[in-house]
C-alpha cells in the first residue's frame, strides 16, 4: 500500500481540524482560536487528500473510475453528515471537559459510540454500492483503505483530547 507518505500529512492535518486545545476553544483572543471556517476548510482538505489516497491505491480500469467517483462522491457527503455529528460531539466536550459532570461524561462516551455506530452502518449501507461498480475484491480493498484511513483519523484526533477528569 502507498499510504504512509500522504497517511502522515493527513493525520496532521485532523489534529489541526478536529482537535483545538481547551485554550483555541475557550480563548478570548479570536488570533488563538480555530474558527468553525478554518475547521471546514482544513476537513474540505482532508477530504481531499482522502481522495487522493483513494485513487493512489484503488486500481481502476477507466470504465470502473467513471462509474466509481460519483458513487464515491455520494458516500463522501453522507460520511460528511457522520463526521459533523462527531465535530459537534468534540466541539462541544473541548468547550465543557474542565466543567464536566458525571452524567454529562457520560453523555459524551454513548454520543461518542453511537457516531463510530453510525460509521460503521453507513459502510455496511455502502458496501452493495460499492460492489455494483466495482465488483467484491475492489469493494473490499475501498472499503479497508477507507476504514485505515478512519482509524488514523480517530486516533489523531482521540490522542489530542485531553480524558475527562475523575
């Protein structure tokens, strides 16, 4: 696989995106803080590079692209909906995790689950989309670069949140 090179920048990428430090959120000096615009173009870039990825390491016949992208293009906006339940999740525990109650922490952990939940459906949704055009074995090579690139991305971004505090 070619991943590693790209993999990184990416995964840099999702920690500026995805996790500000308490201080970016909490900040009164807007020069400090990560808008919600830079948030949406920083993630618009890591949807890009995930593309990139994606044709870098998927094999496809001409045929199989002009059928591939636009069906990979309507996966990507219902993986965006996913992915904004989880900003707003993160969003909201980086401007509340000093203040935490416990029934608030465990709001978060069930809210939490319950988008990596819903990750995993829209990929099992997917997965019969995804073989109509490309046939099983390349489904299944999209799909295993598509849950790699996920996992660094949640590992990047869960090891830059701070764990709630007992």
């Amino acid at each position: 696989m070619k991943l590693a090179p790209t993999a990184l920048t990416l995964c840099a990428s999702v920690v500026l995106a995805m996790a500000a430090e308490p201080s970016q959120v909490q900040s009164a000096d807007d020069s400090a803080k990560v808008t919600d615009l830079e948030v949406q173009l920083l993630r618009k870039n890591l949807r890009d590079q995930k593309k990139q990825l994606v044709a870098v390491n998927l094999s496809l016949t001409g045929d199989e692209a002009s059928s591939f992208w636009p069906v990979y293009g309507s996966y990507t906006e219902e993986t965006i909906k996913v992915n904004d339940q989880r900003y707003d999740i993160i969003k909201a525990y980086m401007a509340n995790y000093s203040t935490m109650t416990d029934s608030a922490a465990a709001s978060f952990i069930r809210r939490w689950i319950g988008v990596d939940e819903a990750a995993v459906k829209l990929r099992v949704q997917w997965i019969p989309k995804f073989e109509k055009v490309l046939g099983e074995k390349k489904a299944a090579t999209f799909f295993q670069i598509d849950r790699r690139i996920g996992m660094m991305q949640e590992l990047q971004i869960s090891s830059q949140m701070p764990l709630v505090a007992q």
